[in-house]
C-alpha cells in the first residue's frame, strides 16, 4: 500500500517520471514510464536491475545497442487488421525501419556462444529474455522493400503498370514544359509578361503568370489570381489537354499506387498481432535505455534487492536535490548513511532547523519508491536494500477547508491510517511528529503512536524536536536515535546523519546568531530553566564528542581499509613470487630435460660411430650406464623440494654438463684432424682428377670465368663446348674441368673415389651447421617483402635475399609487393624469380587483395 494518494507528488517521484520522458525516443518508451508501478517481489526487482545494468555495460561498450529509426505504427496496424484497409507509403516506410530494428536489436540481444551440453549461454541474458516470443519478420520487410525505395516513395517498378504509368506521364510533363517555354519565350518577346516569369503551378496545371490586362493577349484559360490582384495565371490552350492528359495519369498512378499498397497491406495483414506484440518489445528497450541514461546522469547504481525489509544506505543522495544544486553551482551535496535494522528499525532525528531532517526523510523515501519501481539509485556500491510492502509518508500542511480538516488534524488522520495499516513490512516517513497543537499534548499523542507503531513491528524514519521522543529512542531497544550535525563554531549545519545519539535544535545558538537582542535570550533561558538549557548544552557536547569519535573512528578505519590493502598486496607479491619461482624450477627442469635430450644425440651418435668403427661393447655400455645416470638426475627435481636441494641438483646437473662439453671437445678436436686428413686426401684426388685429360661430356668452363657449359665434341685442340644454351668452339687448352661431377658421370651407378671423398667432407660440414641459426631465421621471418620505391638493382637484391630466407625457412609461399605503376618491378622481379629452381609458381594476388601490385610466390 502507498499511503496517500498524492504520494509521488509529496515524495517528487513524479520529477523523475518527467525525466524519464524527457529520455525516451518514443512514445512506446514513455507509455512504459506511464505505466512503472510500485513492486514488492524482490525478484521482478532483481530481473529489472539486472537489464539496466546489461544494458548500461552496452552503452559503455564499443559496438552500442543497434537502436535504429522506429517509430509508435500501434494505431496503424490497428487499422490494418480491417480487411479491405492499407497504410500509406509513409507509414509503410515507417513500419519497415521499425521491422528492421526489431530485428537488429533481436539478433543483437540473442548473440552468444554455445554450450556443451548444446545450450546457448547469451551475452546478455537478462535482456535476451525480453526477446521471447518476439518474431523477427525477414520476409514482411523484403516484401515492403520491394515496393519502397530508401526515401519512403513507391518504385517505379514496383508494378509493370506504375513504370508504363509513370513513363508516359514524364514524356507528357516535358512535352508541356517545351511548348509553356515557347509560349513565353514568345510572349517575353512581345512583351505581354516580365523577362524573369516563369511556368508555375496552379491546381496542378502548369499555367503562366500574366498582368490582367494583358490575359486577353494570351489565348487559354484563366485558372487563378494572386492576393494582390496583380497577377493573373492562365493556362494556354496549346496545354490543356496535355494538362487533362496529365490529371488523368496522375489519377491512374494513385490507383495504381493504392492497389499496390493493398497488395502489400494483405501480405503483412497475417503478421499483425505479431508485430503489434513487437512493439511492446521495442517499448520495453526504449523504457531501458531511458532508465540506464538517467541512472548514468545521476550516477546512480542497481543494489542486489533482498527479499525482506531491510536498509542499509551508504553515501545515499537525493537526486533531484542534487541535480538543482549542481545546477545552480552551489555547494555539492552531502551524502547520507541510513541504516535501519531488525533491531533499531525505527530511526528518531533530532538536530536544527534547515539542518536537513526533511531531505533525510524523503531521501528514504524517493529512494525506497524508485527501487520497488525497479530503477536505479544513487547510493554506494557497498549499501544493502531490500523490499517494504507499505509505504506511508506525512509530510507537510495537510490542512482542507473542504473536509473542515486543520493542519494538526490532518495529521492526527494520517496517524490513525498509518497505525491501522502498520505491519512488520510497513515503512513509516513523518515529518515533524506531533506538531500542530500544544507541544505537551502533542509530543504525548506523538509518543503514544510511536510506541504503537513501535509494538506492531513499523519501519520509520520521524523527524522531530519533542525531547520526549528522543528520551522514548533511548529507553526502547527498537528504536534509534539521529542527529543531523551541526557546526557550533560556525554556526552552521553540515547536513551529515549520525545514528545514536539525539541532537540539539541549537535554539539560543540560531536565535543569537540571528540578532535577536541578548536580553531577550536571556530571558528566554531563565523561562525554560536552567536545567533545560545546561541538559541542551550537555546534549551539544555529546553530539560534538560524538562527531570528534566519529572522524577518529573513521580515520582508523581508513587505515584499517591501508593496512588491509597493504596485507592484500604483500599476499599478492608473495603469491606472485611463489609463481615466478615455480616458473624459474619448470624452467630449470625444461633446460635439464633439453640437455638431456642433446646429451642423448650424442651419445647416441657416439655410439653409432663405435659400431662402425667396432669398437667394444664394454665401451658402448659405459656410455649407456652414463646415460640412464643422467636421466635419473633430472627426473629426480621435483619443484616442490626446497631451494638449496634445487641449487645442489641444479650445480650438479651442471658440472656434468660442463665434463660432457670437455669430452665433447676433445672428441671434436679428434674429429677435426681426421677432417683435416680427409681435406688432404680430398684434395690430392681432385688433383688427381683435374690432371686427368678432358673428354667429351664433362662440366668444364673458361679459365678465369665461373660459368660452367659441358663439352660436347673435341677435334683435335679445338672443341665445341655448350654455355648457357650457346655452342662456342675454342681451344681445348683454354678449358678447365668444372668441380662436380660430370653429366655422364652422374648418371652413373658408381662414383669416383674423390667424389665419395667430397660428399664426405660436405656430410661433415653440414652436420657442424647450427641449429640456432636456422630456428633464427625461421623465427624472424616475415612471408611479406614490401620493395616500392625501390631502384631496380635495389630491388632485385632485396628479392635475392628474401627468397633464401624463405627457403631456409621453409616457408611454402610468400608474397612481394611492388605496386602496380609501370609493371617495371613486377617485370624484373618474375624474370629472376623463373631462374630460381626451388619456386614452383608465381601469380598476381587475388584482385580483392592487391591484384596485379602484389606477386604471390609458391616454395
């Protein structure tokens, strides 16, 4: 129940409905706002919170909510459902945007990913629930699209009718047009109209303007007169029928318009009741961005609702009052704590006039109002709330002449509803309890209905200044006392709520302050009493007391909250410490296990070799029994031991490593003199074999030269010897063998023994080439080379280098881009890339990513 009737008035709730419609797009969001009721299911609440804060998350994101054009069409498709009726282009073209966005927004809302038990888990599952139901209509919007063009008009080829219709209709009005301009230009001439007239239009004629007494010299008819009486508009008789021919068309492309839309009307007709319910889905979004943009403007948040009676406001504001301060630019608004308990669910505050009491009081209660009407509100995001199944308030001069009710009776009435209706789950809101009467009757009255209200288990916040109803907060355990702050060296209220102690009006303070003459004060205290006076000056030092204790209480707080987040952080470091150091130990493994892994290769390479050259195989199980000690080593870290048992394996794992690479040293040294011997014998047989003399088939060239042709006959000291695909004959001695085998040689089964000896020595070059080399390469490689700009000879380098990269790195295409300008590059670079044996093929890119500018080659 809200109590009274004029409670959204009395509390300003009706402010923030005005600024909801401010915020609305659309007269479906603000029928939304017209309709927002106060809930007591904490659930619905939740629900609604949690759509306005998906929805703010949107906003606050890159993409937005795709709220496009949409329009109120509700009495539209009313009428359409009336067989025989039609919408008009403009309405049609509103109903398509609206389809459209319906549709964005349901897509949008409904985006997700799937589960694996086959589910989808939206993005936004709160408000893809508003989607339920909601029918996307794909078809109806391609159909209206059909018959539509982007500004909302009739296609001319909407119909083969319309375009014939249309068609003729254009020929008609140019053929008017020449002859209403041959006519003028005629009658410019003469003289019978001003040089700057022009053809006009008048009931749908094409007519000419003319001075009236000069309509006799034009032959037609006179269809119009200006207000001034100076213009005439005749409609020459060389156009009438053209004129009539063009009424006619006209008429005959509106039938033919509506019978389109008709057409059009029945096809959407079916889908009406649908579409009429997506409305109410756009309404509902519309609702929601308006509700997040006024949360946003007030800074406001969406608590978690409890199912119960319950609040527990830190740094709450009221938000209209806000908004006029920081309007006006005065000074910021001092935030409230509020906080009523099952224990202490009454709340009495005392303090001065114009101390803030009132805004206190209607805080509670706008604040409270917008929450059960599910709208976001300004408080702190530790604050707790839950759900009253009453409100009742009494605030202000209730008095009627009407009901022959004064102020205090007006009040007494509001008392009898207020007790009548009080529950467990009822929130009281009083201002200025027992006012109106005579005070000692009146606080009497007053704390009757307090403990009253008090037994039936009532939540209240009550404003007063009865002394009797601060001693009443003291001596009841349900009830608590407040005290809005006041400033006594200044003289000023600071607007701040402290709960637990009663406060002082500040009465003889205020009057002095204000310039009342001290005698009058004087007296004044000598008629209360001395006693009253010094129980208001003890009463003073409480509150100043209290507010001493409660900034220390708060600046140890404060450093609680430091050390808190101190102790958070160390937690952090050592948390991130103990990570670093079990990264540093899987590494430590992962190096030990990689070193095991080369070890290995070797060994086993070293055992390949003592089988080879049948070495004992006590030897070779000396080498193995090392092996599987090295194993052990390293399976043996754990990370979990301790860092010295580390440190020590670590150092072991070390040593040997450093004992493996002096015998792999010694084993290199022994390797390269047996290289160095093989060099020797390599390079007597090539001696051998270059002393040899020539004969036909073998790879030879030009002394002094490095191209190398094959001899392919000898007669006598001359020969004809092949470079390049050129025959050139010379003399014999002027060639030299080529290194390599010959042609014919490679063909055959066997090789020479200075071959086998070179392909040796290169077997054992390679095998010394390193790895890290190759894995650089590969690493660093980029599949893309970029040369415009470049000269030629700049380029073609460039290419030459990146093509053995690419090789090296095994890479099976790459692509360089040398822009389209003159195909200069492009030309050069496939000349060279068609000598290169290891590219298989080379094309433009594909046109949509480069075409011609870029070449895609094929490793």
């Amino acid at each position: 129940m809200i109590y009274p009737k004029n409670f959204e008035q009395k509390i300003g709730f009706s402010e923030i409905r005005e600024l909801l419609n401010a915020r609305c797009l659309t007269a479906l969001g603000k029928a939304c706002v017209a309709r927002i009721t106060f809930s007591t299911d904490a659930e619905l609440i939740n629900s609604q919170m949690e759509q306005t804060r998906e929805l703010r998350r949107i906003r606050q994101g890159e993409d937005g909510l795709p709220l496009g054009a949409f329009f109120d069409i509700r009495e539209s498709m009313k009428r359409l459902r009336v067989t025989g009726t039609y919408l008009e282009e403009e309405e049609l073209f509103d109903l398509q945007r609206t389809l459209q966005t319906i549709h964005a927004l349901v897509k949008f809302l409904k985006s997700g990913e799937e589960a694996a038990d086959g589910r989808t888990v939206y993005d936004y599952p709160a408000l893809a629930e508003l989607t339920d139901g909601v029918i996307p209509m794909p078809t109806v919007i391609q159909r209206i699209m059909q018959v539509l063009d982007k500004f909302g008009h009739i296609r001319d080829n909407a119909s083969p009718e319309l375009a014939d219709i249309r068609r003729e209709l254009a020929r008609t009005q140019n053929s008017i047009s020449g002859i209403l301009n041959n006519i003028l230009l005629s009658a410019q001439k003469d003289g019978l109209v001003d040089k700057d007239v022009a053809p006009t239009l008048r009931d749908g004629r094409l007519v000419l303007p003319v001075a009236p007494g000069l309509k006799r010299k034009i032959r037609g008819i006179v269809h119009d007169e200006s207000a001034s009486g100076r213009t005439v508009y005749i409609e020459p008789a060389e156009v009438v029928e053209a004129n009539n021919r063009i009424r006619e068309l006209k008429s005959d492309e509106r039938h033919e318009v509506v019978r389109i839309l008709r057409e059009v009307a029945d096809f959407v007709r079916p889908h009406s009741e649908e579409i009429l319910f997506s409305l109410e889905f756009l309404a509902q979004v519309d609702f929601l961005q308006a509700k997040a943009d006024l949360a946003e403007s007030m800074r406001a948040m969406e608590p978690e609702v409890e199912d119960h009676p319950h609040i527990d406001w830190i740094r709450a504001e009221h938000p209209l009052l806000k908004r006029t301060l920081e309007k006006h630019g005065d000074k910021p608004l001092v935030p409230l704590d509020i906080l009523l308990t099952a224990e202490k669910h009454i709340l009495i505050i005392s303090g001065p006039n114009a101390g803030g009491k009132s805004v206190c009081l209607k805080t509670v209660g706008l604040l409270q109002y917008m929450l059960q009407c599910g709208l976001s509100i300004p408080v702190g995001d530790r604050s707790k709330t839950g759900v009253f199944e009453d409100i009742m308030i009494d605030i202000g001069d209730e008095q009627s002449l009407e009901n022959d009710l004064s102020t205090y009776s007006s009040h007494l009435l509001n008392m009898k509803n207020m007790m009548k209706q009080a529950g467990k789950e009822t929130l009281i809101l009083i201002d200025e309890f027992g006012t109106g009467t005579e005070p000692a009757i009146g606080g009497a009255i007053a704390e009757a209905v307090l403990d009253r209200l008090m037994r039936d288990g009532a939540w209240g916040v009550i404003t007063t200044h009865y002394q009797n109803l601060k001693h009443f907060a003291d001596n009841h355990e349900g009830v608590a006392n407040g005290a809005m702050l006041y400033d006594r060296g200044e003289m000023r209220p600071l607007f701040q709520l402290a709960i637990g102690r009663p406060g002082s009006s500040f009465a003889i303070e205020i009057a002095r302050k204000i310039g009342l003459p001290e005698e009058v004060i004087h007296e004044a205290s000598e008629i209360v009493g001395a006693d009253y006076i010094q129980s208001d000056k003890y009463l003073q030092d409480i509150v100043r007391d209290k507010r001493y204790w409660e900034n220390k209480r708060q600046n140890i707080h404060q450093r609680e909250k430091d050390l808190e987040q101190r102790i958070a952080h160390y937690e952090t470091d050592i948390t991130n410490i103990n990570q670093e150091r079990k990264e540093i130990l899987r590494k430590a493994k992962q190096q030990a296990e990689e070193l095991l892994s080369e070890t290995n290769r070797k060994i086993e390479n070293t055992i390949r070799e003592i089988r080879e050259n049948q070495a004992h195989k006590e030897e070779t199980r000396r080498i193995r029994e090392e092996l599987e000690q090295f194993k052990q080593d390293v399976a043996e870290i754990d990370t979990r031991e301790n860092d010295d048992k580390i440190a020590r394996k670590i150092a072991q794992i070390q040593q040997r490593k450093e004992r493996k690479a002096q015998r792999k040293a010694e084993k290199a040294e022994r390797e390269e003199k047996a290289a160095e011997s093989l060099r020797r014998t390599a390079r007597k047989a090539a001696e051998a074999d270059s002393s040899a003399p020539l004969k036909e088939g073998d790879s030879v060239r030009i002394k002094g030269t490095k191209s190398v042709g094959t001899l392919e006959s000898m007669d006598g000291k001359m020969g004809t010897a092949i470079f390049g695909g050129m025959k050139t004959r010379l003399r014999l001695d002027r060639l030299e063998r080529a290194e390599g085998s010959s042609a014919q040689e490679s063909e055959a089964p066997s090789k020479t023994k200075a071959d086998e000896l070179k392909e040796s020595l290169q077997a054992f070059h390679i095998s010394h080439i390193t790895q890290n080399t190759i894995d650089d390469h590969r690493r660093n490689f980029r599949q893309d080379l970029d040369i415009r700009g470049m000269r030629g000879d700049e380029a073609l380098n460039a290419v030459q280098y990146f093509i053995d990269d690419a090789i090296l790195a095994g890479m099976p295409r790459v692509r360089i881009l040398h822009g389209k300008g003159n195909g200069i590059l492009r030309q050069l670079i496939r000349q060279y890339l068609a000598t290169v044996p290891n590219v298989t093929h080379f094309a433009d890119e594909h046109v949509q990513f480069g075409g011609a500018g870029i070449t895609v080659v094929d490793m």
